[in-house]
C-alpha cells in the first residue's frame, strides 16, 4: 500500500449551481437520469378543467424537463381561478394554455415552455408529432375518434402515451408503451441484489477462505471475532460436508447448519457472544440459496430479439444475447461483485471485496467479448460502450421488459385487447384481498361511461367551448353514462350475483361522477399529477418500473389498484 | 386592479356570495353523493363551516408548500403555517412557491406570501419559529392539523401535545392530525384521530431508526466511504478544529471533511468517497422530489376537505405509497395500542438482557424502533436510576450506570422513561430475557 503522500490539496471541486438545485433528486436518478429529462420534449394535450395536465407540468418543471408543449383551446373563466393554481386574477379572458405556460415557466429558468390555442383534433391534424418524447392526453377529449387517433399515431412512433382523467374524487392514468420497452437502471432494493455465491464459489473465493479460515479455532479472541461472516459460513459448509458424505442440502439442511455454526461462536469472552457469528446466522438463509436465473430474464431470452440479433438492433438486445451466451457456457448470471458490510478488519474486508470486484470484472469481460464478436459478425461499426455493458451485468437479475399495449378508448368498441372475458369479470369483482373493500375496477367502467356521455353532449352541441357546462347541463347526462355501463356489463354476459353487485357499485360511482359536476377537484388532480409526473419520470429516464399499463386511484377510499389492459 | 382591492377591503367576505369561482368545489359541498353519510347535511352551513375553520399546517417544505396551495383551493380560507427554516438553493426542484431570489428567507413567510398573492380571499398566517415554542393555548385555536414534516421528533413532540390536549368533556377539544412523509418514489398518509384511532407513536414502529455505526469500526476498521465520513465528521474534527462549531451547509466545512475522510479512505484502500456522499452523511440528506410530495401533500389535503365537510368518507386511517416499481398503495386500518406510551394506558412490554449495564440500556434506547430515545432519563417507582438533569441528581444517578439491569430493576417492574424531547414519560415493564 502506498502511504499518502503530502502533496498541496487539490482544487476545490464543490458541485455546480445545477448539481446544488438538483441535488435531492440526483440522488435519485443520477447525471445520466437528469441529461435524459433535459433533452425531453413533454406535449400536453388539454382538455376539461385542464388541472391535472397543468399539475403535472409542475413536477415536471421543477426538476428541470428540458421542454414542454401545452395544447389547450380554452379561454381562462372565473371558474378555473378555483381549481387551477397556474392561473390568476389577470389571467381572466386570455388563453388558458399561454397563461398557465408563463406561470409554470417561472418555476425554473432552464425550462423553456410553448403553448398553441387549438382544439386537439385540429393540432393532431396538422402537426408533427415525432418531435415530442411523451404525450400526456386529458380526458375528456369529447371526440373519441380524436383520442384513437392521437394513440394510433403515438403508437405507430413508438411514442410513449399517457391517458389520463380526473373527475372529482376519481381518476384513472393509462400508460401507452412501446411494444418493447426494457429497463436495466430499475433500482431493486438494495437486500435483493446480493448474490454471494456461497453454494457455488469460485475456486479463488474458496482458496482465499481456506488460508484466511484454516487455524480458525487458534485465533485469539479477537481475530476470531472480526472473521468476516462471508468467510465462516464458507468455512462451515465446508466442515459440514465433511461430516455429511460431502452433501449440503438447500432445502434440508440449513437450520442444522445454523446451530452447527452457532455453536462454534465463542461465548467464554468479555462481550459473550461474537457479533460476526451472530451475523452469520442472520445472513444464512438469504445467503445459502442456490442462484437462479428470473423469470423476467428467461423470458427476455426467449424473445426473438434476443435470440436473432441483427444489424439493427437496440444495444440491449445485443447485451441480452451476449448474456444468453455466457448463461449457456457456465449455468450462472454475470456475478454483480457487490459485498455488505459486515464485522471484519479494515484490510480483511477489503480483500474480500476485491475478490468479489475482480471476479465481476472477469465476468464482464467476457460478456463484453461476447457482444464484441457479435458486433463484429453483425457488421456493426459503433462499438456499444463498455459503461452500458457493465451496467447491465450487474443488474442482469433485475432487467425488464415490458411489453407496450395499445390503449383501450372505448371498449365497447375495440374491447378491452387481449384479456378475456373472465379477466374482466374477475377485475369487476373481485374484492381488495386485505381491505375487503370493493373493486377499483367499476371506477374505469364508469369512466368510459363518462367518456361516452359527453362525446354524446359534444356531437349534439359542437359549437360549445365548455363541453363539461354543456354536458352537465345536458338532463339526460346521467342516463347516457347508466346506458353504457349497462351495455359493458351486458357484453360481460354473466348471470353472477357478484356481477349485479358490481353493476350496482358502478353506478354508484356514475351517480358519484354526475355530483361532481362531472369536474375536477384540485386534490384529486394534484395527486394525480404528482402520480404522471412520476411515470413520466421513470419512462424519460429509463429508470425505476412504470405502470403496465392502468391505474385507477379512489380518492374516497384513499386507494388504487393497476391493471394489465 | 381596480377590482380586486375593492374585493379585499370594503366587502365583509361573508356578504361576498358570488360563488362562481369555487363552481367546482361547490359540487361536491352543495349536496350528497352516493357514499357520503346520509345523515351528514349539505349547502350554506357546510361552505361557511370550511370559510370559517382555523387550520394550521405544519412545515412549509416540500410538503407544506403543497398542502398551502391545496388548502387554499379547497376553500379554506383561513390557514396558519409554521416553519422555522429558511430556504436554500436545494428546495428549488420542488418547493415552488420559492425562486432563487428567495434563497435564505423564511419559508413560513414567503410560502404564505405567495399563496395569498396567487388565490384571492385566502388568509394566510406565518410564524417563523420552531413547533415547540408554541404552547397549548396556541394549537387549541386550530380545528384541525396538517403536518408535512421531515423530523420523527418534531412529530413526536407535536402528537404528544394534540393527543395530552384532549378532554374528554370537551369535543372541540380533539384536533384531528393528518400527516404526510415522503422519500424518494415512496411516501405514506395518515389521519389520526387523537386517543380515538393510532397516533404518531403507535406507529413509531414503522420508522426504524438506521443502526449508526459503532465508534470502534469508525475508529479502528472503518471498511465503507460511509465510515471515512463519520470518521471525519466525528473524531478528525474534534481533534483538528476543537472550538469551531461545524455548520454542514458551509461549503468550507464540507469540503474539510471530504478531504479529510478522502485520505483516511485512501489509507484503507476505501473507494466510493465523494463530495455528494459526504454531504449526503452529514447532513443525513433524503432524496425528494417534486411528484412524489405533490401525491402526499395532496392525499392529505383530501382528507383534510373530506374531514371539515364530510363530502365523503375520510380515510381509515394509513396509506403506503410507493412508485418505485409501478404505483403500488396500502391502506388499512392502523391499530390503536393500549400499551402506547402516549395515547395508552397501559405500560408496554420491553425485553431485556439483565446483563445489560443501565448505561448500555440506556444507549439501546435510542436504536430500538419502539422508543427511540436520545437522552432519556430512568426513574422506578419511589427512586431515580439515571436523571440527565440537573447536575446534582446526574451527580448522584451516576454511578448506577455501571450496574447491571438485573441489580437496578426486578424481572416485571415497570419504569419510567422521560426524555427532554418528549413532555410526558413512556412507562415500559422489564422483562428479562
Ligand atoms: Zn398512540
């Protein structure tokens, strides 16, 4: 080891004005996160009261997302001044979308914000969408139509979409994404990602905890006391063996094995007992599992990407083959190399983490071979950068795919995709398992039910610019959203007294949404904005897990439910 | 504008009923839905009763400034907020009631500024100083309190007061307290009704204080950055700059330490030492961001409009809220317990080893998840064991520090734990193990 040498010290390198402000969140998502927000373009397409759109922005604003768009026809009424915090008193009579730009932008100088005063139908028509990263639509659009069509084209560019409404103290968030959308950064937590090896060491590892471990019993107190919990177990496992035929069983063993080892903590010592024994026993049972390969992951090799690389190909696809290679060869992921801290020396722990880090290394050297042969016989010229490559060995446990899906905008119509009829008898009725409350699921229903009886409202009136005044005045509103949810429940074709009970639950909740205006509570549409903002978030940033694909969230009852559609 | 100081001073704001603004709200105030309360009444009286009602909110952080704009567009009308920090360049990603010109003011004052600028008719009262300089006569004007807070203690400290505060007799003297808390993606909600539903120290349990490392490792064997840190933090500047008070958001100071655990790391061939986790160490930094306080403070805030107009059911009683993988939320009824230090009245069950020193006790007290005490004092029935205060009696009490457990208290005896932090003390049985 070198000593530290006296040198002068060096420049003092504090973080940047940026890194200062963002600090609570980098914390979170890192540079790489951040660089991702700032170059984002986010569109808002605004319909309704426009709060919950509005609210999003705002958390997406303050951490600094590069760009955003609001489309919004609407002019500011004294209404709004009572639900929407982005406007104010002077902001009466002018466009709602230009005033609650200017006062989103105050939130932070490095976001730069448009607005267009256009009806979304009339935007869709005419413009380019691909320049956008992400869409967030608001229901009600009014028109249906308009709505498929915004998600065919976000579909067709493989744009990230989401669909959302918020109608008083319910709302719903649709999450439209691409047909392939993997994730390597998802952040597990910390505990599940240790994988020690300690039922299949690699022969250095077992050398190492041979010499480190042989005079074990001759150890002063001390020393004994400071072993690392790493090295006794392997130590143990391997006495064990030799009084068990050679054999150590996962599934019957590992109790006996505890006391076996807790036996050999000293207890005659000032402390009596020993702090790395008692670690030891504690790690054991997560610690002696056999490594396995997830579920996530071996799907992800199945897949016909993963399994026919071409020149084309997104770099994770590439890595994931590479990884497939090296599973075939040695039956074992790429080791992650992390190590907890545990009662040891300094210089014992040290070591031991090296050992670890090196055989990480090792593995990811050999997976980056892998990728560099194929990149080689796939004719491809940019090499995939040695960072990308390590950062998805280490996590390899922990990748995910998720497989985008339509949305669903009126299932009536286009059905709810590829889940049957059972599914969507068992979403309607089955109970919260811990709550015992009812289903989430009757709140979407009726949902699309409100959808519906306002695209009724609209086509009767067109020329009105306050669709939600129109509809609420309109007397057969309620009507219009019980005749839908009739119809839903009637394509269900079930005879289950559970089911009429459900029918009588969702139209509780249509006679919830009339009361409330049908309109937006500011609440209700801030939680949800904050809930957006967070999806938007780990979809911009390709970190974290977003929601595949519908969230319904009750503001009476405090609770939400997602469901796959 | 002409109009709006006409608004402000000449018209009472009772006589003021043009209601179009609040069309929205009003919906839901002006009558029943089908799962509100049959018996609950609707219209005028429900609008006047929220219009009139004090509520304080606690915290004007990431929270706080949430919870003031949702109050204030709930029809709230007459809110007070406290808060004795001041705002720092690292609040701007989320508190957005402030700009960087604010930078170093006080957050009470230019949180409640701003959202009376923003939504006319709105009151909004500061006090820029700590929840503990405020006695009972203070919080008893409040009908109701929303806390955003990001200390366990101040918590602590404010539900032992609500919950003390109660008199049986006396209904308007139950507040109830609805509180938020976030971290990262995650976060929780929660109404608590004091002595009727769980308060803040039942659910003590479910903030288990992290295990500080222990001294000798940050002496002797430090083996993480983490422990070059606390190395530096702890011992190097006491040794090195004795006298000196370390203020964490001195740059100067932080970068001392940085470098200071950056040669000690290097001398254990430590790795991972950086300015940002040094920070991170000694100011015991939470990441925070912006949606996941807007999704709490505005859980809360639900609760607070449902609870003032019973518009509909308010929530029974904790929710769990984590984005981290999907959005996944919990809530259930959180049990009241009668052996709750404060809102109990049985002494609760602690186990022990009767080998203990009452001085290793004492410590212990700090790191169990269902006390965690920092300097407590130890009484029995009839005789002190440990008094922290005053100096004659810690005179006195001392030398039981060094006794075992099992010669200072019998298997079952209950003793009494107070703490400087806390006004009433927590009673526990010893039960030795
Ligand atoms: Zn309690």
């Amino acid at each position: 080891m070198a000593p530290p040498i006296a040198t002068t010290p060096p420049v003092l390198q504090g973080p940047s004005a940026k890194e200062k402000k963002y600090d609570r969140q980098l914390r979170l998502w890192g540079a790489n996160g951040q660089q991702a927000l700032e170059s984002s373009h986010i569109l808002l397409l605004n319909s309704g009261a426009g709060v919950v759109g509005v609210e999003t922005l705002k958390n997406l604003v303050l951490p600094g997302t590069g760009t955003f768009t609001i489309v919004d026809e609407a002019v500011v009424c004294e209404e709004d001044l009572g639900v929407n915090f982005f406007l104010e008193q002077s902001s009466l009579g002018k466009s709602r979308g230009e005033e609650c730009c200017r006062l989103l932008l105050e939130l932070n100088p490095e976001v730069k914000g448009f607005h267009i005063q256009k009806t979304i139908a009339d935007f869709v028509k005419r413009s380019d969408l691909s320049q956008y990263t992400l869409i967030i639509l608001v229901a009600p659009v009014g028109s249906l139509d308009v709505a498929s069509e915004v998600s065919q084209i976000a579909w067709d560019l493989r744009q990230p979409l989401i669909y959302v409404h918020s109608v008083g103290f319910y709302s719903h968030t649709s999450v439209q994404l691409p047909p392939s959308f993997p994730i390597v950064d998802t952040h597990p937590d910390p505990p599940s990602t240790q994988d020690l090896r300690l039922l299949q060491p690699w022969s250095e590892l077992l050398a190492y905890a041979k010499t480190q471990t042989a005079d074990l019993e001759a150890f002063s107190d001390h020393d004994h006391g400071h072993v690392p919990w790493i090295l006794l177990l392997l130590h143990y496992l391997e006495k064990w063996k030799e009084s068990h035929n050679g054999e150590f069983s996962v599934r019957d063993d590992k109790k006996a094995f505890r006391e076996f080892v807790g036996s050999h903590a000293r207890t005659d010592n000032a402390e009596g007992g020993e702090e790395n024994y008692d670690e030891a026993l504690t790690a054991a049972n997560r610690a002696l599992t056999l490594p396995t390969i997830p579920s996530d992951l071996k799907s992800l090799l199945l897949e016909e990407e993963c399994q026919i690389p071409r020149n084309s190909s997104a770099n994770f696809w590439l890595i994931v083959n590479a990884i497939s290679t090296f599973i075939k060869k040695h039956s074992l992921l790429p080791l992650p190399g992390t190590v907890p801290d545990m009662k040891s020396q300094s210089k014992d722990y040290i070591a031991l983490q090296s050992l670890y880090r090196q055989k990480s290394q090792q593995d990811i050297s050999e997976v980056t071979s892998n990728v560099r042969a194929l990149e080689h016989a796939l004719n491809r010229h940019i090499p995939i950068p040695d960072a990308e490559i390590s950062a998805f060995c280490k996590n390899a446990a922990f990748v995910k795919l998720i497989h985008g899906r339509k949305l669903i905008i009126n299932p009536l119509k286009h059905g709810w995709n590829d889940n049957s009829i059972t599914t969507i008898i068992e979403h309607t009725t089955t109970m919260n398992f811990v709550s015992g409350k009812p289903s989430l699921f009757p709140i979407l229903i009726a949902l699309y039910g409100f959808d519906s009886a306002i695209a009724a409202a609209a086509s009767v009136r067109p020329e009105s610019n306050n669709l939600l005044a129109a509809a609420s005045a309109s007397p057969g509103f309620f009507t219009l959203m019980e005749t839908y949810i009739r119809d839903v429940f009637g394509k269900l074709d079930s005879t289950s007294e559970d089911l009429d009970e459900a029918l009588q639950h969702t139209l509780n909740i249509a006679r919830e949404i009339q009361r409330s205006g049908p309109g937006e509570l500011h609440n209700i549409s801030s939680l949800t904005g904050g809930m957006i903002a967070q999806e938007v978030i780990k979809i911009i940033t390709k970190q974290y897990v977003p929601v595949d694909n519908c969230l319904v969230f009750d503001g009476i009852e405090s609770a939400s439910a997602v469901y796959r559609l | 504008m002409e109009t709006d100081s006409m608004n402000s001073t000449t018209i009472p704001e009772r006589m003021n009923i043009d209601r179009t603004r609040w069309s929205y709200l009003d919906c839901v105030l002006k009558k029943g839905g089908p799962f509100t309360d049959p018996e609950a009444v609707f219209g005028d009286g429900v609008i006047s009763r929220i219009e009139s009602a004090k509520i304080l909110v606690i915290g004007a952080g990431g929270l706080g400034c949430e919870i003031l704009k949702n109050l204030a567009l709930s029809g709230f009308k007459d809110i007070h907020v406290i808060d004795m920090d001041t705002i720092d360049v690292s609040n701007l990603n989320r508190q957005f009631l402030f700009r960087e010109s604010d930078v170093g003011k006080s957050k009470a004052e230019c949180a409640a500024a701003f959202v009376e600028r923003r939504v006319k008719g709105v009151k909004i009262t500061p006090y820029n100083c700590k929840i503990q300089d405020k006695d009972e006569s203070f919080y008893s004007q409040f009908s109701l309190v929303v806390s955003g807070l990001d200390s366990i203690e101040a918590r602590r400290w404010i539900n032992a007061m609500l919950v003390d505060m109660v008199d049986a007799e006396d209904p308007e003297s139950l507040k109830p307290i609805i509180d938020g808390g976030t971290e990262g993606f995650k976060g929780q909600a929660r109404v608590i009704l004091p002595t009727i539903s769980a308060c803040y120290e039942c659910q003590l349990d479910m903030h288990v204080p992290r295990q500080a490392v222990p001294l000798c490792t940050l002496a002797t064997i430090p083996r993480q950055p983490q422990h070059c840190i606390e190395w530096a933090h702890i011992i190097a500047w006491e040794e090195h700059r004795k006298g000196t008070v370390l203020d964490t958001d001195d740059p100067e100071h932080v970068t001392w330490l940085y470098q200071k655990a950056l040669t000690r790391a290097e001398e254990f061939n430590i790795i991972g030492v950086t300015y940002s986790l040094t920070q991170g160490v000694v100011k015991n930094i939470i990441p925070a961001i912006a949606s996941t306080n807007a999704i709490i403070a505005a859980s809360c805030s639900n609760e607070a409009l449902k609870i003032m107009t019973g518009c509909n059911p308010f929530m029974d009683n904790y929710m769990q809220y984590s984005g981290d993988s999907g959005i996944y939320t919990y809530t259930f009824n959180f049990a009241k317990k009668d052996d709750c230090p404060v809102c109990g009245n049985l002494a609760r069950d602690m186990q022990v080893n009767p080998k203990l020193t009452l001085e290793d006790f004492i410590a212990s007290l700090s790191e169990r998840a269902e006390s965690q005490l920092k300097k407590p004092s130890i009484r029995k029935a009839g005789k002190s064991l440990y008094m922290q205060f005053p100096a004659s009696l810690e005179e006195q009490t001392r030398p039981n520090l060094m006794k075992k457990m099992s010669e200072l208290v019998e298997d079952g005896e209950e003793i009494a734990v107070a703490d400087a932090a806390l006004s009433i003390p927590f009673r526990y049985i010893i039960r030795y193990s």
